[in-house]
C-alpha cells in the first residue's frame, strides 16, 4: 500500500492542502492523511504551544503511516513543507512535495502588491470581500506573538538541515505569493542534497497555491511526479 501525509501550514488547517488532498483521494487507492498540528484548526490555540511540539507530531503521523504502508510520500504546504524536508533527513521516504515552503517569509513587493489591491476595495467598500484581506486579518488576530516565535526557530532549526535531504523532491512555488517569496523555492533547491529535484514556478498562484487559478499545473506536475495513473 502506499501511503501519503500532507501536512498543513503555520496558523493553518488541512484546508490549505484540501484540493490536493481531495485529488488524490478521488484519484488513488491511497491511504491519504492530512493531520492537524498542535494548536491549529478552528478549536486550537497556539499560546503554548513549541515548534517541538510540530516536529513530534508529524513524526508520529509518519511513523503510524510507515507502519500500515510499504510506500510512503509527504507533501507540505508552506511550514508543512519545511517539516516535511526534515522528516526525510530522518526518516525513510520515497517522494518529496514542497508546496510553498517557508525556508524565507514576508516577499515585501508581493505584499505591497496585495496591499495596494485591498486599499482599492477599501476605498470602494468592499473590504470585507477581499479574499486576502480577510485571510490576513484572522492571522493577524489569531496568531500570538510566542506562536509566531516558535514559527522563527522552527525555520532556523531546519534550514542547516536541508542539506541532509536526499529525498527525490518536487518544489513548487506561486509567483504571486505574498508569504513566502521566490527565492525561498530557489534556496530550498540550491541547498537540498537530493540528486533528483525539480523546481516548478506557477506564475498566477498566491500562497495558497492549492486555492490558486494554477491548480491544474499543481495537479499535473504532482501527478507526474508521484506516478499517478490517470
């Protein structure tokens, strides 16, 4: 049996990784999991919650999954996708999505970019209908400023490791990603240890690159990559 975990972002849900995650269902045989992190979902609270905490808990999702299935991939979105990189520094797995993943975070332009266009809707009344707005006013709100600290040494923590990566490893990148910016996906490609890696830039996607108008290249190149029959 293969196996497939997907692991969601920082201040996130499975939400985020929801049409993906939905496609492979639909499309395989797979056992798929999509675990929430400690502190997350629409019940969580991330006040007390460490980095450590992350770490343990997609160690253990991915040691029950390794224990039901011969094959097993990961794909992480966003902090997702840096636990992810790091399971496979000490775990074994067969395949590597990156979706988004914060080796880097904050692109200044793109958020001017996102700011400029919600000011537009501000001044014409409709704020609260802007997608990116209201996103990045529940994380602002939501999110403490201890939470945001362990999200800052969970990225230290990690990044010196990419380098003991040698997973086969698909990255895949929105261009218009007001997160995490590009060089991000370029660092993570330059510094991983894997033979076989491949970088992919979807040119209208924001950071939520599952929700974004480039879906269907997201779909075709993880469809590729993972060997799913059509």
């Amino acid at each position: 049996m293969i196996g497939c975990l997907c692991i969601h972002g920082f201040t996130g849900s499975p939400y985020e990784v929801e049409p993906l995650v939905n496609y492979l269902r639909e499309h395989t045989d797979w056992k798929v999991v999509d675990p929430i992190l400690p502190g997350h979902g629409d019940d969580g609270n991330l006040l007390d919650v460490t980095y450590r905490q992350w770490i343990e808990a997609v160690e253990s999702e991915l040691q029950s999954l390794q224990r039901e299935c011969e094959i097993v991939y990961v794909i992480g979105f966003s902090m997702g996708g840096l636990l992810a990189a790091y399971l496979s520094t000490k775990y074994h797995i067969d395949k590597l999505t990156l979706l988004s993943a914060a080796a880097y975070y904050i692109n200044v332009r793109q958020l001017l970019v996102d700011i400029r266009d919600m000011a537009r809707d501000g001044l014409r009344g409709h704020l609260q209908e802007n997608v990116l707005y209201r996103r990045y006013r529940n994380k602002i709100k939501s999110t403490p400023v201890s939470a945001t600290r362990q999200f800052r040494m969970l990225v230290k923590y990690i990044r010196p490791v990419l380098k003991e990566v040698h997973t086969p490893t698909l990255i895949i990148q929105g261009e218009c990603d007001g997160i995490v910016p590009t060089k991000s996906a370029n660092y993570i490609y330059e510094n991983i240890g894997s033979d076989e890696k491949r970088m992919v830039f979807l040119p209208a996607s924001p950071h939520h690159v599952c929700h974004g108008s480039d879906l269907p290249k997201l779909i075709e190149e993880v469809t590729e990559f993972l060997n799913i029959k059509q």
